[in-house]
C-alpha cells in the first residue's frame, strides 16, 4: 500500500458521519473504530463512480453538472454537518489564530444559499450550512481532497469538479458572496473540490477548498444539506377567502402535500375546514379548485401532480359533505408562476392551490 494511500485510510478513519466539525481546539474523534476501510463500513450502498462529473482534466459542456443525474443513496447518515475535519484540524477562532480576520467566514445557519462551481456554471443551493476554517499541519490539501471525495463516493455520492479557479476565471464567472472565496481574485492558486450526496429526501454539498493566501496544509470544509424553506400553512379565515373571492375572483392558498405525492399533510385539515365554512355559508357559491407547482421536475410530471392535487382537494371537500357539482379540479402545474423559481422562497410561493369564483 502506498503512502498516500495509508494516509487516505487513516484520515478517512477518523473522518467517518456522525462527528460534528469540532469548534474547539480538540481534534475529531473516529465515530467507529479505526481499521481500515473503515468508512465503506458505514455505508449501506457501494460507491458510485458513474454519474457525471468535472475535473481540470475533463472539459466541460455547457450545460455542467446536472444534480438530478447523481445517484440515490440510502447511507446512514449521523447528525449535520456529517463530515470532521481532518484528524489533527482545528477550527480557527480567537483561540487559534488570534487577530485573523477571516475567521469572520466560519459560518454555521439553519438557512443559507451558497454557490458550488461543476466546472462550467456555478450551482446556487439553498439549506441547512456549515463552513469551517480548518488549521493544521498533517495533510496536504490535495490529500484532503481525496479524503473527503473518497468519504462521499463511498456513501455513494459523486464528485461534481475538482480543479483550480483558473476555470472559473476563463468562463469570467465570479461567486455572488464569495466568503472566504477568491478574496484577492480568483486564480489557479484557489483549489477545490466539490462532492454532491443524494438521498431519497435531501441533497448533502460538500466543497473542500483552498484560498490564495492560506497556508498549503490549511483548508476550508463547506456542507450545506439542501432544503425548502417551506411556505408555513397559514390559516386564511373563510370571511378573508370570501373577501379576496369577490375582488380579485380567485385566491391562493398554501396547503401542504407529502412531498412530490397528492397526500394532503395533517396541518392542512385547518385550512381545509375554513374552505368548508366558506361554502357552506355561501350555498350559490361555485369554486374551481386549481393545483400549481413549482418547476422541479418535467413539465408533464407537474402537471400530472397539480391535477391530482386538485382532485384530492375536491375529494376532500366533497367527502365532507360539499355536493360535487358545486366543485371542478383542474391543474397547471408549473404554467403560471406567480414569482420565478431560482430560489426555494419563490418555488414554495408558487407551490399553492388556488380557488377561482365560477
């Protein structure tokens, strides 16, 4: 075995999900004992190496790395951010580099948007973040690199780019909030390496990266688990529905669905009863109940789920004793957005069920 592959196993021992990015000067501990390979160990699929990716050795389309693509895994995940640092890392703070104002970058948020570069364009994802200023001596950052490409790969996730940002300064791209990124100008001195882990029920982002003016062995650790800031289901009193109703002819109402199903949530019976009052204290009143989505996914598949959710609306309704007659589903899927869709506060707006006075 090589040295470098000794190292690997080494590192990615004690490197295994579960053990939170210390904010002290203690190094992380392995969550399991650390014969090697001890992070195959841990996951419930074997590493996936086929799903596309970019390098500074493999020209990229125009298109870029396309999330959707990435294989599902099920691996056993421990608590967010899922990945340490580097056996004898510590996270930088007034304790381990007093006076250093980059320390300002560490970031740790239940809501962020941060860009990922594939190679081509930069990939905006919206969730839970953490990065961290990782201080240390034992590794190169290629060999951090490889560490944590290889933790994600065996957890059967992919490499999305690892290269220099000598790419993104040919494409004349720049970071909308760099952070910690590209502060005295992007160039092949800035190194990084980008990771997607896709599960049944989130995205988890990982970018290993190293800036112009750090020290060789420092790196900086960026996770960030993709996640809808959902649109909370507020309770709209029939008195306001009817109101909006006869101004406007329609309103928009947030009702929560199981994601991607036509399975309306429990939380959404509270809105469900104040359409009930609304009808039932307007007898001649006549609705068209219209599912709308948002444009994750194909257009023939939101279209196909606006309908359905439209339909178990009505179901709903007339299961509660509305007639029918007095009812039509109809959906749109993702025709008629009432905002754009690049962030997930837009899409959640445009994920809504609508009724319109006939």
């Amino acid at each position: 075995m090589s040295t470098l592959h000794r190292s690997l196993a080494a590192a990615c021992a004690s490197l295994l999900l579960g053990t939170a990015c210390s904010s002290d000067t203690k190094p992380a501990t392995a969550a399991v004992p650390a014969p090697a390979p001890a992070v195959a160990a841990v996951a419930t699929v074997p590493a996936a190496a086929t799903a596309p990716a970019t390098s500074a050795s493999t020209p990229s389309n125009s298109v870029g790395f396309d999330p959707a693509t990435a294989p599902i895994a099920t691996p056993t995940l421990g608590a967010f951010p899922y990945f340490s640092l580097l056996d004898g890392y510590v996270k930088m703070d007034e304790k381990t580099a007093p006076g250093n104002s980059a320390r300002e970058f560490n970031k740790d948020t239940n809501f962020d948007r941060y860009e990922f570069f594939d190679g081509a364009k930069l990939i905006p994802v919206e969730g839970r973040l953490r990065t961290v200023s990782a201080l240390g001596k034992t590794a190169s950052f290629f060999q951090a690199q490889k560490t944590y490409e290889k933790l994600v790969r065996d957890l059967g996730g992919v490499t999305v780019f690892e290269g220099s940002g000598q790419k993104m300064k040919e494409l004349k791209l720049k970071y909308e909030d760099p952070r910690h990124r590209s502060r005295y100008g992007m160039t092949d001195q800035e190194k990084s390496g980008v990771y997607l882990l896709r599960t049944p029920d989130k995205e988890v982002w990982v970018e290993v990266y190293k800036t112009y003016s750090s020290d060789p062995e420092n790196y900086w650790l960026t996770v960030v688990e993709k996640k809808v800031m959902p649109m909370e289901a507020t309770v709209l009193p029939a008195a306001e529905m009817k109101k909006a109703l006869d101004i406007n002819g329609h309103v928009a109402l947030y009702l929560n669905f199981d994601t991607d199903q036509a399975t309306l949530k429990p939380d959404a019976q509270a809105i469900i009863a104040q359409i009930i009052s609304l009808l039932s204290q307007n007898p001649d009143l006549k609705l068209a109940v219209q599912g709308h989505t948002d444009d994750a996914g194909t257009p023939a598949h939101n279209q196909e789920l606006s309908e359905a959710r439209a339909r178990t609306v009505v179901a709903t309704l007339t299961a509660q004793g509305i007639a029918p007659a007095r009812l039509q589903a109809a959906g749109f899927g993702q025709t008629k957005p009432l905002t754009d869709n690049t962030t997930e506060v837009g899409k959640a707006k445009n994920r809504r069920v609508e009724l319109v006075k006939l």
